[in-house]
C-alpha cells in the first residue's frame, strides 16, 4: 500500500500519517490496534526499534529495471527477516562461519577470489553440486522470499555479523544458482571496511566471481569450443550453469570467436531461451534458517506461538519467513 491508500483505509489524513511515520506525532492504542488490524501484523511490531536497509551495503542487480514500490516491498520483507534472525542469533550460534573479506584492489581479480573461495570451502573439482549447501556449511544464511520478477537477490548482515543472502524463489534454479554465486562476490568482495571506488563496476566484479566459482577456467576452457544449441544444452545440465552464462563464458575467455557468439544468442532469442530455458533441474533449498527456529522449539523449549510473538510476528508469518525442509547444519546454544 502506499501511503495514501494506507491513510485512507485508516480514515485519518495523510498528512497524520506521514507525521506518525517521521516520530513527529504519537498514536493512541486505539489507532496502534487499528493498524495491526489493517497490516496483520501484532501492536509490538510497530514499536521495534531497528535499523532498515542501508543503501551503502546493498548491491541490486538490474535496479534500473526494479519498480520503486517492488524494491520497498523486498527491502521491508528483507529488513523483518534480519530483524528476526539478529534476535534468533543471541540464543544459538551458528557454527562455520568461513566467510572472509577480499579486497579486489589489494588481494587480486574477482576470478582470483573465487579461485581461493573455493579452496578455502574445500569445494571439489568440477561442478558444484549444491552451492546453498556449501554456502549453509560455511555460515551463510540464505532466505527464499516471493520478490518482484525484477529481483534476483540482494545480501546483507545481521547485527552479529551472520551473512545472510535472500533470493527470489521464483526463479529458475539455474538464475537461482548464479545468484546465490553473485551475492556470495559481493559479501566477500564489497562489504569491506574501506570505501570502494566509484570507478568499479561491483556488478561486473561479482558477474566474473560467480563465473569462476561455478565454472573455473581451468577446468570449462576445454568444454567451450564448437558450440551449438545442443552442445550448449549438453553443458547446462552437467556444469547446472545457464546456457546464456555459458555462451558468455565462452566468449569472454575467448574459446569462440565473437560473430559466433553473436549468432548463437540470436539463436537463442529466437528459440524462446531467454528467460526460461530447458534442461531444468531441482532447485536447491536452504536449511539453516529453519534449524536456528528448530533449535529454539526443540531445544530451548519456545512454543511456536512465544517465539512469534518473540519476533514481533504471526506464527504463519514465522512459518513463511523460515520455511525449508529438515535442518541439517551443526548448530549450538551461545553461551
């Protein structure tokens, strides 16, 4: 809702409102139980005190593209669940938090950090068979969210520092999968202490950190060469990459001339590929944000309904929030 039309559905000015909005004017419990009523949201929601989104440490992927009104519905689901999962993390820590800082200025190219990256996790040779687990494995907490078709995924951190990548579960698990690679460069690469360049193209950078990290020169140069649609396809389903991201892959490590790339995504364009292409595969689904609410019921002994009400929330919205399947990582109670 916009302001306007939330005023309206309030029957009150917008100018009140805005007032209430900016702290320059103070509400009734009348007008407190009126609004938990209209936005489904309990009284002590509206009276936290946090921090929102800071547009210094968020990266967008196409934000030109992302209408204004689905970029503050993300930023507003993406601000309550860091919220929730800063309050989860002082009772249960999670373990495996390898997650580094790497300046590109100073330690090398974003291909260099992948490299590293993927030492440093102990990933196999090849294609990687399931990121989200290793990423999971390593401390990151990743949250699928229903977001504007414009979205891709953004990151961020929680009050302790937790890493925390939130993606839209709408996409396909091939886009899926170059998202989660493209927001793990960012983490790494641009949430450093030190200001970055403005001359640094941070999209770009994290474009080339998740190309390496699911297809390593060394081991995809061989594979790129005498492309065609089938051969791309071929490709897709071994190294769980999209067609599109291998034919530029090819192209920029210059296994093919660049009139063949061109004409293979022409072709691709003109057999539908795209945004959706075929070869799908599962999705991989993200455990560790449910673990750290299986740990609180199971564990520290919370009824569903206290730890919502913990989190200023709706035990459907927890649930909503916090969904995946059977919890696996290694977690234990802070001390």
């Amino acid at each position: 809702m916009t302001q306007k039309e939330l005023a309206s559905r309030l029957s009150i000015e917008q100018g009140t409102l805005s007032k209430i909005e900016n702290d320059q004017q103070g509400v009734t419990s009348q007008f407190l139980g009126s609004l938990s009523k209209e936005l489904n949201f309990p009284p002590s929601f509206f009276e936290q005190q946090h921090d929102t989104f800071s547009p210094r440490t968020i990266y967008y992927r196409r934000l030109v593209q992302i209408p204004k009104k689905s970029l503050y519905q993300a930023e507003a689901q993406m601000d309550i669940c860091r919220w929730s999962i800063s309050k989860l993390l002082r009772e249960v820590e999670v373990a495996g938090n390898n997650m580094f800082k790497w300046d590109v200025e100073i330690n090398g190219t974003p291909e260099a950090c992948a490299r590293y990256i993927r030492q440093y996790w102990q990933i196999p040779k090849g294609p990687i068979a399931h990121l989200t687990l290793f990423a999971e494995k390593n401390g990151v907490i990743i949250i699928h969210l229903e977001m504007d078709d414009a979205i891709s995924g953004f990151s961020n951190v929680a009050d302790n520092g937790q890493p925390i990548i939130f993606l839209n579960q709408k996409l396909p698990a091939d886009r899926m999968r170059f998202t989660l690679a493209h927001e793990i460069g960012h983490l790494i690469m641009h949430f450093i202490d030190q200001p970055i360049s403005k001359d640094r193209d941070t999209e770009k950078e994290a474009n080339a950190f998740a190309a390496e990290l699911l297809a390593p020169e060394l081991e995809v140069r061989h594979h790129l060469v005498k492309l065609d649609i089938r051969r791309l396809r071929e490709l897709k389903r071994f190294w769980k990459a999209s067609m599109h991201m291998l034919l530029y892959r090819a192209k920029t490590l210059n296994t093919i001339p660049e009139h063949q790339y061109r004409a293979l995504i022409t072709k691709l364009g003109y057999e539908g590929y795209r945004i959706n292409e075929p070869i799908e595969f599962l999705h991989e689904y993200p455990v560790l944000a449910k673990t750290i609410i299986e740990m609180h019921l199971n564990q520290l002994g919370y009824s569903r309904e206290e730890l919502a009400s913990t989190l200023n929330m709706h035990v459907e919205d927890m649930e909503t929030f916090f969904n995946a399947s059977v919890p696996q990582p290694r977690m234990r109670i802070a001390l």
